[in-house]
C-alpha cells in the first residue's frame, strides 16, 4: 500500500522528499486528473489531499470520504493554512465517535 498525495507545489515537494508520488494541481480540471491517476491505481490505499485542491472535487473526495473503500482520503490545509469553515481534526474526531475529547 502506498502513499499519494494531490495539493500545491510545497505540499507535494514535501511529500515527495520522503517518496511519496503526487500531482500538483491549480484548477478543476488538473485536480479530475489527479484524481484519476491515484484512484485508478491499486496501489494507493492513502491519498492526501490539500483541503483547497479538495474543493475542486468536493463530490469525488465526499463519495470515498464516506465510503468504506479504498483509498482512504486524508484532506489536510496547505501552505496558506486551514481553510475557513473546515473543522480542525479534533471537531472530526468528536464527531466521528460522539464523545467530546479535551
């Protein structure tokens, strides 16, 4: 199983110094085809994506999101930082599992 990572050129650099592949992207269109490449490939079992290269396929990224299939997708903030109105990790955990932690 293996890592593949979808954002801006610094997070895909600085994926790819530790060996992940990845796919820089700046619209729609070069974020389907991303998309497809880490989808389509057996191997990727994560795939992370920059919360904002995630808004250019917000249904794709929310089907597999919400689906107990493969490749599970990790969105993270990019260089610019967290996106407005995104929920901070532990507001997902909260409410993934219902219990308020710390």
């Amino acid at each position: 199983m293996k890592y593949y990572v979808i954002g801006d050129e610094d997070t895909v650099l600085g994926f790819g110094m530790v060996g992940v592949d990845g796919a820089v992207v700046g619209n729609a269109a070069e974020a389907e085809a991303a998309f497809d490449t880490a989808t389509s490939d057996p191997e990727v079992g994560i795939l992370v994506v920059t919360e904002r290269a995630a808004e250019f396929v917000r249904p794709r990224v929310d089907r597999l999101l919400f689906s107990d299939g493969f490749p599970l997708i990790v969105e993270i903030p990019d260089r610019r930082g967290r996106m407005a109105g995104r929920p901070t990790i532990r507001e997902m955990v909260n409410t993934a599992i219902g219990i308020k932690l710390g």
